[in-house]
C-alpha cells in the first residue's frame, strides 16, 4: 500500500505484518520541501510524523514491510539534498516520479529553465551511478534497461503494456488513478468488482491504448529517434483537448534530454570496460 505515513505506527506494522503487506510511504525530499507541500488540516508540516512512521519501518524487525519511497521531482529545488535526504531513510527501493502535468495545464518551469526536470534527474542520476548505490531507483533502472535493449517496468518510460487497474473503496474498477490529473472522470471504467469481471476492463479503449505501445503514439512520438527509450512518456502526461491522449508528453524535452544522458553515461562506461 501507498501511504502519506503519518498514521504508520505500531498498531498499524502489526496489522500489515500478518496480511504480508508492504507500505510504501511518499515524502518529498528535505523537511523543508516535504513540508511546503504536505501539511496537516492544521497547517503544520507532516515531516516529522513521517520520518518517525519511517525508523518504525527501518527497524530489522519492519524491514519486511518496508515497500520504499515515493517523491515527486521538483524543478528548480536541490536534487542532491532531496536524493541525500532519500537515502537516509535506507530505503529498499525509491521512485522518482515526474509531476502528472499535460498540456491543458503544463508544468512550472523556474526560471524559465527549458528542461529543469531533466537537469534535476541527470544530477541525481550521475551521483547514484557514481555511488553504486545498493538503492534500486526505478526510472533509473528502467532507463538503463532500455537503453541496453531491455524493457521498462514502469509507465514513465518505455513501451511495456499497463499492468494494473484501481479499485476504489465502492469497488469501481478504474484505470491507474494518474489520469485523475487530465480531466474529471478521465480514468473511469463504468465497470464495479460487484457486477462486472476484471478481464472486462482489458475491452475498455482507455485500457487498450495503454496496452498496444506504438500503435497509441502521435506522429511526432513515431518519428523521434527516441521512441524506443522513451515510448511517449507517461498516458497521463500526453493529454491534450483536442487530440485526447495521442500527443506527446508534455515532459517530452526532459525525456529525451534525461535519456540521452543516460544513454552517454552507459555507453561510456562499456567503452571504457572493453578489453
């Protein structure tokens, strides 16, 4: 399960310990950070609270538990500190996920940076690859993969087919809840766990665009020479009104800087290890 953390205590651990359930917890870098957008019903900042729930699950005994981290990239703040303050937390496993933007409503650029995510993520990218981390950081991972001839894992890069579906407490059956981010009702099924059978959702055109790769992408994403790495980026990120869901990603400039870096590092690096 994914939670804000600030209820994981022990009565929470010993309830997830028996049902085999790992709690992945968000938090958003540093405490300044974590706190300017993560704040109570009082406004107080959640930071505290989480790294609390967090040595919980740091302990040998919770390791079990311990799903991982989940943060959001945030362009034009200190991406060392926040992958410094990360890894303190010693994680099995981190994901960094880039803001659900589209083009009806873009992501802040500081500064006017042109491709200020990408420049976050090839720091944090470069001092991981130098530090060999033990840390698994999935858009690393999948970019790797990718760029080695594998696949990806992930609906942030790559061409793999969606793997899940939500269920929402009513039992609806909805597509993964990021679409929630393009318009209202954007992820729907119309279908329930009550009345309906879950390979019915595998008929849904929402669901079957996120499952044929190339054949979903615009013109544009079919001829970049990126396509192979980046498969259109994430379905959530690419709406449009007018086109739907088949333009590129409105991180399409950070995509193919972040994965042309990757790209360089590792072919550096094979290079330098040929005999």
């Amino acid at each position: 399960m994914q939670t804000n953390g600030v209820l994981l205590d022990e009565r929470a651990l010993a309830e997830l310990r028996p049902l085999g359930i790992r709690a992945g917890v968000s938090v958003d870098g540093t405490a300044a950070e974590h706190d300017r957008h993560r704040r109570t019903p009082g406004g107080r900042g959640s930071f505290a609270a989480v790294a609390r729930a967090l040595d919980l699950l740091r302990r040998p005994e919770n390791r079990p538990l311990y799903g991982g981290l989940l943060c959001t990239v945030a362009a034009g703040t200190d991406p060392i500190a926040c992958y410094e303050q990360l890894i303190a937390f010693e994680p099995p496993a981190i994901d960094l996920l880039l803001p659900h933007a589209n083009w009806e409503s873009p992501p802040p650029r500081p500064d006017g940076v042109a491709t200020p995510y990408a420049d976050w993520l090839t720091a944090v990218f470069d001092r991981w690859y130098a530090d060999k981390s033990p840390i698994r950081i999935r858009l690393f991972d999948d970019a790797i993969s990718l760029v080695l001839g594998g696949s990806g894992r992930s609906e942030q890069l790559g061409l793999s087919p969606a793997g899940l579906v939500v269920i929402e407490t009513d039992g609806a059956v909805e597509q993964v809840d990021a679409l929630k981010s393009a318009y209202p009702g954007a992820c729907a099924t119309g279908l329930n766990v009550l009345r309906d059978e879950l390979d019915d959702a595998l008929d849904h055109p929402g669901i079957v665009a996120r499952q044929i790769g190339r054949a979903a992408l615009s013109d544009e994403c079919l001829a970049c020479p990126a396509l192979a790495f980046c498969g259109g980026g994430h379905y959530a990120h690419r709406y449009r009104r007018d086109t739907g869901f088949r333009s590129p990603s409105v991180h399409c400039a950070d995509l193919r800087v972040f994965v042309r870096h990757v790209y360089d590092r590792i072919a550096a690096d094979l290079s330098g290890r040929q005999p």
